[in-house]
C-alpha cells in the first residue's frame, strides 16, 4: 500500500471543494495511512466533522481548546506525529496565514509547528487564484520548501470558468506521495520508451507485437515521483500519462528513432524499454490490400536501430539502459546485446518465466551490467523493479 505506516495529518479549510476532502481521506486510508484530520470552523459549514471520523476512524479536530478527550497539548503531537502534513483544499486565507506565520486556529497553529512535509492545493475563485497577493503568498511558501499542487482550471462552483478547482483525487494522492518521497533524481533527464510500434502495411492493417508499455510507463511514472525531469516516449497504448511526465506519442519505429535521437544530448539516463518493431513492410500500400486467390507475400525491411545509434552517439556521463525479451538463450542473447549496443545496463525478460512478459503487473528480470556482474531480483511489481533500474543507474552516475 502507498501509504503504509504513513501519518497524514489532512487539514480542511473553509471552501466549496472541502466535500473532495472526504474522497482524499478514504483513499488515504484505504492506502494504508493513519489520517488525522484538522477542520477550520469555515470547514464545518461545507462538511459535517463526522464525516471524516467515520472515514479515518480517528476524531476530527476543529476546536484548539476542546478537552472532551484526554489531556495532551494536540497541535503539538499531532505536528509531531505528521509524516506529511497536507491542506486541500487551501483557501487564500490559509496560504496567506501560512505565508505570514500567523496561528489563529487549529489548522495554522498545528502548522507553525510541524517539521513535517507541507502539501499545499489551493481551491478558490480564479479571480482569488490570480490575485497578486495570492500569487506572492504562494511563491513565499515555494520559497520556504512546501509542496503546491497547482489548481485546476474549469467551471468553477461560482459560476466563473477559470484556474482555481481543486485537482482530482489520483493528483492529490501523487502530490502527498511526491512530497513523502527522496528527490534523488532532482536535477536529471531521464528519457523512457515504452509500448509498441506499429509499421503500416496499408491504411487498415499494421505489423506490431504485444506490448503493453506497463515497465517503460512504471520507470518515467518512479523517475518523476523521485524528481526528475521526465520524458516518455510512447508507442500506442491504453494506459494514461503518469504523473509529471512529458509524453512524446509516436507511431512507427522510425517517429521513435527522430523523437528519441533528438532528445537525446540532454539525457542523463536513457531507458530503453520500448518493443521497438526491427522490421516494416518495404511499401505501404496507398489503398486497402485486397484479399485474393493465392498467399500474399510481404518484403520487409530493415528498422534503424535506436540502442544502437544511442550507444554510438552517447555522451560522457550518460548512461544508456537497453531491455531484451528473449524466449530461449536469455543470458547469452542479453550478454551480446549489451556488448554490441554500448549499453551500461541492460533489463534481461523471458517470456517463459511465470509473472513475466507482455501485459502483467509484475515483472522477472535479470539485469546486466557492462562491468561483467549480474543481478536477479526476485519476482516483483513493475513499480518496484523501476525503482531498482532506477537505483543501479543513480549507482553508477553518482
């Protein structure tokens, strides 16, 4: 669970948005975390305090000098308590508060006091969004290190059109994550491909394989939660954009090869876990190839080979990761590939192995290095396994 062993103290302030707050909190405990809730008497009037008890088991908190409970100094503990400390939604009053240190209820004095993390997600009126003031409270915040989700732009509830909606839960939940996670990749490129590509034999038919792209998205998807400037390169598939990553979409293996080799000088790490097609019919037929009598034949040709223009045209510094997906002769065939690429590491599948290959959520995997040495990671989640890719190679630029 994302969130395990996690305390998340969620304060809700006085906005339309505060039902959403309600969702934040079952998925952050449904996720594994502890959740203590901190309500601002505004909040109250949007969403009744029980409604967050049922949802997190633990009381909600509005009043800094209720004593229906037993004695403890609560803004103190509960800020001690706090892994990450989260406003959504944020009103301007809040960030102005917070911006100023001023600690005149419950919420902005558990604030003042905390160490933890701050997550910060504004939901106002755009013309309040916009507002100057608003704008240097938040840069202030930035400044002094708090995690701002940037609000949504849409109809909002006062009937204007506009930035100022509290984002989504799934973004909610990746901002707290985010704000919980070690930023070791801050400062790096890391460019990922993943999926297939499709090489077009006329306007209705195309050669591909069976890619899913779920190991290249879960790679760029843990290199943006770790900080860094992440692109994805990207076959057809049917899976969303993860998080803070750049998504580049192609088709063939000849729009991966310019999208990859363009972006290519400014790479610190180059994953490539894309099932790149090696050859495309010879011609593509202008009109739909009609069905006749006989077997039809197809000429193929040759693909470039992006591994290996990347190995050829690596810059000092840059690390270069190739995958393989073999179904005999995995290790020889994975050794080789790595040689002939100029790849620092390379990602060694079977389709043989149970809970590997095309499609499943979990991954077995053999890694290589260009020094001779090789790891076996048990079976694990495709996530888990990114971050190890991601480990070897922040191991080996450091």
């Amino acid at each position: 669970m994302r969130f395990a062993g996690k305390t998340v103290v969620l304060c809700v302030t006085g906005g339309i948005a505060a039902y959403k707050a309600a969702d934040l909190t079952s998925k952050l405990h449904q996720n594994g975390a502890t959740v203590h809730v901190l309500m601002t008497e505004s909040a109250t009037q949007f969403i009744a305090p029980m409604t967050f008890e049922t949802l997190s088991g633990n009381r909600a908190v509005v009043d800094t000098f209720d004593r229906s409970f037993p004695w403890e100094v609560e803004h103190i503990s509960l800020a001690k308590a706090a892994d990450v400390f989260v406003i959504a939604p944020a009103t301007a009053n809040v960030i102005a508060k917070a911006a100023h240190g001023i600690a005149d209820d419950m919420v902005t004095t558990t604030l003042l006091a905390t160490k933890a993390p701050v997550v910060v997600a504004p939901a106002m009126n755009t013309g309040m969004y916009d507002n100057p003031v608003t704008q240097e409270n938040l840069a202030a915040l930035r400044k002094r290190g708090f995690h701002i989700i940037e609000p949504d732009a849409g109809h909002l509830a006062c009937g204007d059109s506009g930035r100022g909606k509290l984002p989504d839960t799934p973004t909610l939940l990746w901002g707290i994550e985010k704000a919980l996670t070690e930023q070791d990749l801050a400062g790096r490129h890391v460019l990922v491909t993943a999926g297939p590509t499709q090489e077009a034999m006329d306007p209705v038919r195309f050669l591909s394989n069976h890619s899913t792209g779920k190991m290249g998205y879960a790679i760029a998807a843990r290199a943006a939660m770790r900080g860094a400037d992440a692109t994805l390169v990207s076959g057809p598939t049917a899976l969303d954009t993860p998080h803070g990553v750049t998504r580049v979409d192609i088709v063939s293996a000849r729009d991966m090869y310019d999208a990859v080799t363009s972006r290519a000088p400014e790479q610190d790490f180059i994953i490539k876990a894309a099932a790149v097609g090696d050859y495309r019919p010879a011609q593509t037929a202008d009109e739909k190839l009609k069905k006749g009598d006989g077997e039809m034949n197809i000429e193929l040709t040759r693909n470039p080979d992006i591994l290996a223009a990347l190995g050829k045209d690596k810059k000092p510094g840059q690390l270069l990761c190739g995958f393989a997906m073999e179904t005999q002769n995995l290790l020889d065939n994975a050794e080789s590939k790595l040689r002939r690429k100029n790849c620092d590491m390379l990602v060694a599948n079977s389709l043989r192995d149970k809970g590997a290959g095309f499609g499943t959520d979990t991954n077995v995997a053999t890694l290589l290095f260009k020094d001779g040495h090789r790891e076996t990671p048990p079976m694990m989640s495709k996530e888990d396994l990114a971050d190890v890719i991601l480990d070897r190679l922040l191991a080996m630029n450091n």
